[in-house]
C-alpha cells in the first residue's frame, strides 16, 4: 500500500478522542452526584472544550490535587463502604487518560486536599472535625498511613503549600484564622508555626472569614477568598519564618449588588498579575432567571503586591470551583447549582474576563483542574 494512500486513512480514522499532541493541556472536572472524572483538551487558540473521556470513582467526587509534574491524580471520595471517606489515586499515562491505582481511607471528609512539593505526602483539611491530617504517599500512591494529626477548629476549609514547601497554611472561616504550620520532609512530620495561626479581618467588617489561600509565584506575597459578605485579603509572607502579616481587605461584589453573597475560590494567573475570586449568591436561584453569582478581577501590582479591583463578570450559579489554564489564557468556573462549567478568555493586559461557552456537566460539579499531556 502506497504512502499517500495510508496517511489518508490515518486522516480518515482520527478521532476527537486521539490522544493529544504535545503541549496540549486537559482539564479535569469532578462531580459529586455523578460520582466520575470528565476530562476535556482545551484549545490552545479558542479556548473551547472537547470532551476526551470519563471515569468512575469509587464515591462521591470531591477535591482533588496533582502529584509534581501532575503524573498522579489524587481525589478526595466519600460515600465508601461504613460511610467511610477516602482518597483514590489515578495514575495519568501519556496521553492524560487515568488508571484507577487505589482507595485509601482517610479519618473524614476533605473539602481540600493537597501534595508537598516532594510529592511524599497529602495533606488534608477537614471541615466539619476541625483538624488537618497528612498521608504517606508511596511509589505515588496515597495510603491509609497517617503521619500527622492535628485538631484546630471546625471550618477548616483550605491547605495549601508555601513555595519553598517548608510551610503550610489552612483557611478557617468560622473562627476568622489562618493556621500556620511548619512540614518536616525528611521526617515526615507537620507541626503549629508560631504563632499556631493569624487572625482574618476584623468581624466588625463585613468581608472576613477566610476560606482559600493563594500564594503569589512571584512576591512574598498570599491572598485568601473571604467568605462571609464576599473579600479577598492580601498577607505578607516571611520566606525565613513561614509567618503571615494580614495587609488588606477588598470586597469582591458588584457595586449596588444587593443581598448576601459567600466568596469560594480564589485563583491567581501564572504570571501574577491578576487574582479571581469567586462570588455565591445567597439568593434563591429562580427558574428562568439568571443568577446574579459573579466572579471579581483583581489586579495586583507586580512590585507590591497592593491590589486594584478590575472587574465583575456573571457566571453560573454557586462557582465553588475554579482554575486557570497552564497558559493563563483561559478561566474556568464551574456553577455547582446550574451544573455547568462557564469558560473565559483572560485579557492579559487588564485582567478582564470574556465569557466564551458554558457546557453542561454532570451534578453538582465540584472540582476543576488542568495539566499538560504530552
């Protein structure tokens, strides 16, 4: 068979579902209801969405995290045989498609999970016991084995890991905290900073209570998500000492926007530049009427870190759930209430967000993420 002759059939055979070239990037999106895993290749030009696969968790989906490099996927379930809670860990092939490794048992529900930076260990935070736990990771696969256990309050809602991998913060919203801890790698062990923790913006004002942590790439710079009224936060950060310094409060609302509303998610571009955080109506959502959830810009000043709101934009409702692409082009929301996932394009230059497609997506979407394949 001549040469031009099998190239067009090779042409003739593919499919949307071929594994995906170099420096592609898929998105993963976790649903609760629908208990699996979708993954989608976004579209390096358009910033559109193809639906690649699905696979099956072994409960109900929640946060998940990457290994470094992203060669693990770790997914936090629940719903496991006595009611028990878990982590599933999936092995990413080449291609991006997953193969279910192994459920490990974990003590309870994690509304948030991440990996240090040496990719030995998960750590966990847990809402409604109050504590936060940390996990063997061995051969890339997350155990039962618990390494640390440590009680601090109800509404433990984020733990996310400082770029040296040296220390560890965890969003509290009841309290108004920010716990802070120190992570020993070579022994395995996490222990409380001092102080144990910081205090959030003053109660008196109407945007405290922080929920999720950025770190900056750039500055010593983090920014919490605050719940309770809609804010964002910026602290400075001491690389030597792994402390926070609370520096500013900015509401995330639309100006006149009238009714509660709970700030989720925070997330800030590759580069820097510009934070997002998302915003919950309170409101009860109305068939037929669009919701009044938003997600608020932020520009944050490449020397200083100080912050500059840019802009408001709608989205779906209750955006829990949010990430940026590796390229820092595109934003992705998920509305858990309308269960769909909402797309924009990142004005690189002001920050401003333009709404591209909403695609639906199984019940009650929960968590989002993105990776290179090769």
């Amino acid at each position: 068979m001549n040469r031009p002759l099998l190239f067009l059939m090779a042409l003739t055979m593919a499919t949307p579902q071929d594994p995906a070239s170099a420096d592609d990037q898929f998105l993963y999106l976790a649903s609760t209801k629908d208990k699996n895993i979708v993954a989608y290749k976004i579209d390096e030009a358009s910033g559109l969405l193809t639906e690649q696969f699905s696979v099956d968790l072994p409960g109900n989906g929640g946060a998940m995290a990457f290994s470094p490099k992203s060669r693990y996927i770790y997914a936090a379930v629940t719903g496991l045989a006595n009611n028990a809670a878990g982590i599933t860990t999936f092995r990413r092939r080449g291609n991006g498609r997953l193969k279910l490794l192994e459920t490990a048992t974990i003590t309870s529900r994690p509304p948030y999970i991440q990996v240090d930076r040496t990719g030995k260990y998960l750590l966990a935070a847990h809402y409604g016991a109050g504590d936060v736990t940390m996990y063997r990771i061995k051969n890339g696969v997350c155990t039962s084995k618990l390494l640390s256990h440590i009680k601090t309050e109800k509404t433990a809602h984020c733990i996310e890991v400082d770029p040296s991998g040296r220390y560890v913060f965890v969003p509290h919203t009841g309290p108004n905290k920010v716990y802070q801890f120190v992570l020993d790698t070579r022994a395995g062990k996490l222990t409380a900073n001092t102080p144990p923790f910081v205090e959030g913006p003053d109660k008196d004002h109407r945007y405290h209570e922080p929920r999720h942590y950025a770190h900056h790439p750039k500055l010593d710079m983090a920014y919490t998500s605050n719940e309770n009224g809609g804010g964002i936060t910026s602290w400075a950060f001491d690389p030597k000492t792994g402390r926070l310094t609370r520096k500013k409060t900015l509401c995330t609302l639309p100006p006149k926007y009238e009714g509660g509303s709970a700030a989720a998610d925070i997330q800030i571009t590759p580069n820097g530049r510009f934070a997002y955080v998302s915003n919950r109506s309170t409101k009860p959502l109305k068939k037929g009427v669009a919701p009044e959830d938003t997600l608020c810009a932020v520009a944050l000043d490449a020397r200083t870190g100080d912050m500059t709101i840019v802009g408001h934009y709608l989205t779906g409702s209750h955006p829990r759930a949010t990430c940026i692409d590796l390229s820092g082009s595109f934003f992705f929301a998920c509305g858990q209430r309308t269960d769909d996932l909402h797309t924009y394009r990142i004005n690189k230059k002001t920050g401003a967000l333009t709404p591209l497609k909403v695609y639906p997506t199984g019940g009650t979407p929960i968590w989002v993420m993105c990776a290179e394949v090769d």
